[in-house]
C-alpha cells in the first residue's frame, strides 16, 4: 500500500514538473516569437507610458523577456512633448530577481547600458525639460495617499551595474538674457557601480562608484578615474571619493550638496584635498593660476556671502611654478560681480598669507601683466605677504617686508616694507596708493 502511495506521489510530481516545464517553455516560446514579441513592446510601452505627462513619447526597441528574469533591449529613446530627445539608450542587459517583487524590491544583479545618452536643458524660469516627463495626477496622488498599499514603497538594490561610452549634454541660460544659451558637453562617460541600494519611500540611498570616467571640453577636464560612494538623503548628497584622478592631478573629496528647493541654490559644504596637482589642469579656472608647475592644497567649498558666490578656503597651499616657491593660505570668493557688474568684482581674494622662497617676477608678470611690477624691475622676492585683499581691482595689501633680490646686479639685496591698494586687474599698474618704505 505504502509503494502504491510512493508511486502514485511520484507520478504527480513528474506530472507536474513536466506540465511547468511545459509551461515555461510555452511562454519562453511565445515571447520569443516575432509576435510575442511584438505583444510584449507594446504592452510594456503601455503600462510605461501610463507613468509618463501626456506628449511624452517612449520607443522600445528589440526588447526580448524571458521568465527567468532577463530583459534585453536594443535601444530606448524618450522625448518630451515637443518632440526633443531628452533620453537615448543603446543596447541594455538586465537581469532581474523576480521572487523579491513580491515583497515589493526590484533586485537587479546584473545591469549593462551601452551609449546612454541625456539632454539636460534648463528653460529661462530655472525648470528643468526632465521635470515634465513625469506624470503629475493629482487624483492619483489623492487616492495613493488615502490608501497606503497604493503608495506603498519600494526599495531599489543594484548588485552590479555598467555604463558605457555615455554623453550628458548640459544646456542652461547665459548669465546675460540678452546672449544665446550655453550648452557643454560631458562624453566618453563610463559609470560601474557595486553594491547599491535605494528607497523610494523614505527617499535614501546609498550608491557605490567603482568607476567613473568622463571627458569635457568647458572646463577643459578628462576625469580619468573616481571611486568611492554616495549617500543620498531627502535633502542633501553626501560624496565620500577618496580617490579621484583629472588629467594628472590627484585629489580626495568629501561633504556634501544641500538639494536646493524653489528658488534656494544648493547648500555646499565640500573639503578637497588635493595631493598632487598639475597647475596647467586648473587654468581653466581662474587667470591666477600659472599655466605651468605644480603644487598641493587643502580646499573647502561652502556657499559665499551673496548669492550666486562660491567660497573657495585654501589651507597648506604649496605652488611650485618655474623658480618661484609659495606656501601659504587665502580665500577666494568667485562668482557674481554683484549689482555694479564690475568684472573686477567676479574674483575676490581675502585673507592672503603666502611666504615666499622665492616669488619670481616673472611669474607675477605671468599672472598680472607686464606693468605688474613695472620695468626695468627684474628679480625675485623673499618673505612674508600678507593681505586682507578684496575686489581685484582695489586690492588691499597690508604692510609686508620682504627682500628683492636684483637679478641685474647679480643678486643685490634690498629690504622694504610695502603696503597699499593695487589694481591688479589694470593692463597698466595703479596705486591707491601704494606706501613703500
């Protein structure tokens, strides 16, 4: 009787793995037919659709499925209303854990992305084009709020993820309405990233960069390699790269970006650290900087004192550029000029004190003109430099000694005390006067 059993249990379970077998190769079959195929793009196209503002058009491409949680795609596109392609993606692998779904997570082990693409553009009212793609249902979000299981949340877990060969082009108004937009571009993009995780109800995350690359032409930057991780709160993302490689410099960075809300600019609180860097990959960034030689700093970035303003904090400065040697610390104010549009005003240097071993003066006639100091002055300059400093065209120097060494007369020596206003954004040189003792 008992064999009987085993037998007769056998046989329906043999039944029944052979039917699921069955099954799933049934529905492997149906959609990997031209017209299960064909049933599944425009399905999915729908059900995606539902989730995007009306005029937003979603192309799928070659997508292939498969019950064992696989997804293929041969290229996406997204564009908004007007018809601009905002999102363009090439061949995409994913591979996806389904019994996880359940308990509402999106368990992704596996993700490749090749030639993703993204327009951002920014219209003259601060919006963004990508904040109308979505779907704004205010009677959806009525009802999600009255019931919780509608709007319940959902947890994103990234195992390993690929991006390769990515474009960003970036388009926002000129700082003159007057002049055309400005758009950069942000290419050869390569993103890897490891174990990562996001909540969609509470809004965090944390992501793990294993590799990022990216080239520019405005600034002039090819990060080469940047590695470490993200955390994203509601309110702010914090960045914590211990390593980061632009053109032949080496920096850390850490802090974190306040999420900006309505008219707010984000809140910035980052300290960088730089290890080794080539002043020719910072040029870009201001005409202070020597188009030649090398140095390492400390620098905090935080918000200026006026909107529109960027606080840059230097600390352990060390420049090494031709015979010139300066080590020091000084805090630059860079961005709006304010209400008068004084250009001299759009860089401001404060708090300056450097000691130099030498200080050259061709480095200054580099970086100030040929009139900053005056001909027939040729030498090099020894000591303490301090200034309170301010705009660059009223530039506040506080008496400081120092020793010229005169390179016409085979090194002679002079000690003099200096202080005083410089216009050093001048083509000619300007005292305000200038007290020499």
């Amino acid at each position: 009787m008992r064999r009987r059993v085993r037998v007769m249990l056998g046989a329906a379970l043999g039944v029944s793995g052979t039917v699921a077998l069955l099954i799933v190769g049934g529905i492997t079959l149906m959609l990997r037919s031209e017209r299960g195929r064909a049933w599944t793009t425009r399905r999915t196209t729908a059900l995606l659709q539902e989730q995007l503002a009306p005029g937003t058009q979603l192309a799928l491409h070659g997508l292939r499925l498969t019950p064992i949680g696989s997804v293929m795609l041969d290229s996406v596109t997204l564009a908004d209303s007007s018809g601009q392609r905002v999102v363009s993606l090439g061949r995409v692998e994913a591979r996806l854990a389904l019994g996880p779904l359940l308990d509402r997570e999106l368990r992704v082990p596996s993700l490749r992305v090749e030639h993703p693409t993204v327009a951002l553009v920014q219209g003259a009212n601060g919006d963004w084009n990508v904040a109308g793609l979505a779907r704004r249902d205010s009677a959806d979000s009525a009802t999600a709020s009255a019931d919780p299981a509608a709007g319940a949340a959902w947890r994103i877990r990234l195992e390993d993820a690929r991006l390769e060969q990515g474009t960003v082009t970036l388009t926002t108004p000129d700082s003159l309405p007057s002049l055309p937009a400005v758009t950069r571009s942000y290419r050869e993009i390569t993103l890897a990233l490891g174990p990562s995780a996001f909540s969609t109800g509470e809004g965090r995350g944390d992501v793990t960069i294993a590799q990022l690359a990216v080239s520019a032409d405005d600034p002039p930057l090819r990060l080469r390699e940047a590695s470490g991780r993200v955390g994203i709160a509601p309110d702010s993302i914090g960045l914590d790269l211990p390593r980061i490689t632009i053109n032949d410099s080496r920096l850390a960075l850490n802090g974190r970006i306040g999420i900006p809300t309505g008219n707010e600019e984000a809140r910035l609180d980052l300290a960088v650290r730089g290890e080794r860097i080539n002043l020719a990959d910072l040029t870009w960034a201001s005409d202070l900087v020597p188009a030649a030689g090398s140095g390492s700093a400390r620098l905090r970035i935080v918000n200026g004192p006026r909107r529109g303003v960027t606080r840059y904090v230097l600390t352990d400065v060390v420049i090494q550029a031709g015979d010139s040697d300066l080590r020091g610390r000084l805090v630059a104010d860079v961005g709006d000029g304010g209400d008068g549009g004084d250009a001299g005003n759009a860089v401001e240097v404060r708090d300056l004190d450097m000691k130099a071993a030498p200080l050259d003066l061709v480095l200054v006639r580099e970086l100030f003109g040929d009139s900053v100091p005056p001909p027939p002055f040729d030498g090099r300059l020894r000591g303490r430099v301090r200034a309170r400093g301010g705009p660059l065209d009223r530039w506040q120097l506080d008496s400081s000694t120092l020793i010229y060494e005169d390179r016409r007369l085979g090194g002679a020596e002079s000690r003099f005390t200096v202080s005083g206003t410089l216009d050093l954004t001048a083509t000619e040189t300007r005292l305000f006067p200038l007290l020499v003792r």
